[in-house]
C-alpha cells in the first residue's frame, strides 16, 4: 500500500487529491464497518491526521490500510499547538482531525483547533458520520424534535445532583454520556432529583456486539442497575419534564394542597415531585408555604 491509498476488504483504491484545508472526520464508535467512503478517501488523501491518540486510531486506519502520518492532539496540547495546525494548512497541507470513537469536539478535544480555523475564516470541512449521542437518541424512542446534550454529569455526588436539579424543569429530552461505574448511582439520582416516574433510557455499548437498551421509570432502573455489574459504554437519555405541569402550577400546586390533607409533608411533596416530573426542592418550598399558612 502506498501513501494517498486505501483498501476494503482487500480492493485497492486512490484517495483523490485534497485542496488544503482542515478536515473533521466521524471514524466509528465500534464497530468498523462505520465509517463513510468519503472518510476513508480524506484520510488517506490527507498529509496529516491528528489523532486524540495514535495507537487507538491505528486499529480503524490499517484496517484499511490507509498509511497518512499521525500525531497527537489531546487535550494538553491542543491549546498550544492550535495556531502551528492552521499555518501548516495556509502553507498548503491538508490535514484531518479525528478522535478515539465517533464525532470530533463531541466531550473529545478539537475545539481550539476549529475555533482558531473557523476565527481567520479558513477551510474546515465536517466530514461527519457516527456519533453515539445521535445513535443512541435516534433509536431511544424518546421525543427527538427537541433535544440537549450535555456530555458527562459531574462525578461527585453533589455536584451531580445540582446539575440535575437544574435540568429538571427542562421540557426536551436530555442526552448525557455516562460511566459505567456511575450509573447506578446517576440513574438513583434522576429518580431523587427529577421524580421517580421519570422516562429513562440507557444505550449500552452501540453498535458493538453487546449492544443493550434498557427502558424504564427512573427510579426501577435505579434499583435494576444497583444490582447489575455494568460494564462498557453508555448513553443516558432522559424524558423532559411534563409540559404540562409546566404549563400549568395551578394544577400541581392544587393536587399538593389536597394531599397534604392526607399524608405527611415529605410523603406528600415526593408524590407531587414524582407525578409532575419537579424538583423536589421547588415542591418542599411550595408545602412549607402551604403549611405554614
Ligand atoms: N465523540 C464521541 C461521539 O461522537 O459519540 C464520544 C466521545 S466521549 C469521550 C465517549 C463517551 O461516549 C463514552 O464514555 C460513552 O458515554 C459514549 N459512547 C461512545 N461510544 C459508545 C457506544 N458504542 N455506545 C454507547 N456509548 C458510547
């Protein structure tokens, strides 16, 4: 094989020659197969692939054979070596960013390189395919017309449950990646936070050959996962709060009203944080006031 070629399944093809500019090319999440022909011709057509790590990308670049020098560009470097990236490529190279797994800039370094192209107004073309926040939103079977992404939830306790508490009332559906290891404990706190009857959904390792969905009510996932082992890569979808109550705090604050007749305040202010999809900081708020007159 030489430079400016690639290869599928033992075929042989030329890259055609790239004008210079910077490339953002999408390489697979797991499986292989992901990749456009578009990609594999920019790859290898290229002078240059930065690469989030070298011996990563080397598995995808020699299964198809494409010889195009790489080097790093992680997230200590990437400040630094952004502007030396964007002269070579005025000098006339073309050259391609890409990533461990799926789409560039997606929670993966690559955002000061493109700001700094994108800034002097110069050539950075998307050549985009997998992305596991798209593959696992497209097939989660929860509202796609109105989304947010919101990469990985922070991974001390508190500070996790304060990020949820200020996505509660969000309406859309909500993307975060997530750690196996963090799971449980993540789903335990969308349950607490966000209200037990909360739709979730878990894509576990897409497009690979244990590939799993899990569907559920926040707080069923919660106790499934606690005594599951989990292990691979995830992504956490999560319904967005009923518009409804939304719309509408007449109604919850009417139903809370009418159960504080009934049960003890925190008994009355998980239900109403539950059925309505709130915060149960808002609800407690809102009983306190109610109770003391
Ligand atoms: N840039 C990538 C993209 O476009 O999806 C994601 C990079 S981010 C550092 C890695 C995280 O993405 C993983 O920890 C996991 O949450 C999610 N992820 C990547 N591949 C996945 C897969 N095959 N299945 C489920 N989640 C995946």
């Amino acid at each position: 094989m030489a430079a400016g070629q690639y290869f599928i399944s033992g075929k042989v093809f030329d890259a055609p020659a790239l004008p210079p500019a910077l490339y953002v090319v999408s390489t697979p999440i797991g499986n292989l197969k992901d990749i456009t022909l578009r990609a594999l011709e920019t790859l290898a057509g290229a002078d240059l692939i930065l690469c989030e790590d070298t011996r990563t990308s080397a598995k995808l670049l020699n299964a198809y054979g494409i010889k195009t020098p790489k080097t790093a560009l992680h997230e200590h470097n990437e400040v630094a070596s952004a502007q030396n990236y964007v002269d070579e490529i005025k000098a006339g190279r073309s050259i391609c960013l890409i990533s461990d797994a799926g789409t560039p800039l997606i929670s993966d370094p690559g955002f000061p390189l493109v700001r700094v192209a994108a800034e002097e107004n110069f050539s950075v073309f998307a050549i985009p395919g997998a992305s596991a926040l798209l593959g696992g939103l497209a097939v989660s079977g929860l509202p796609t017309d109105s989304f947010s992404f919101f990469g990985f939830l922070p991974p001390k306790q508190q500070a996790r449950a304060k990020r949820l508490e200020e996505l509660a009332a969000k309406t859309e559906t909500l993307v975060f990646y997530e750690s196996p290891k963090r799971i449980a404990a993540t789903l335990a706190a969308v349950a607490e936070v966000m209200g037990g009857d909360r739709k979730v959904v878990v894509a576990r390792e897409l497009t690979k050959k244990f590939e799993t969905f899990y569907r559920g009510a926040a707080c069923e996932m919660a106790t499934d996962f606690d005594e599951m082992a989990v292990k691979g890569e995830i992504v956490l979808m999560v319904a967005g709060a009923d518009q409804q109550a939304i719309a509408d705090p007449d109604a919850w604050r009417g139903a809370l009203k009418e159960l504080l007749t009934e049960l003890p305040l925190r008994g009355a202010v998980d239900q109403i944080a539950s059925d309505f999809g709130l915060k149960r900081k808002q609800v407690y708020q809102a009983a306190l006031e109610m109770r003391d007159g």
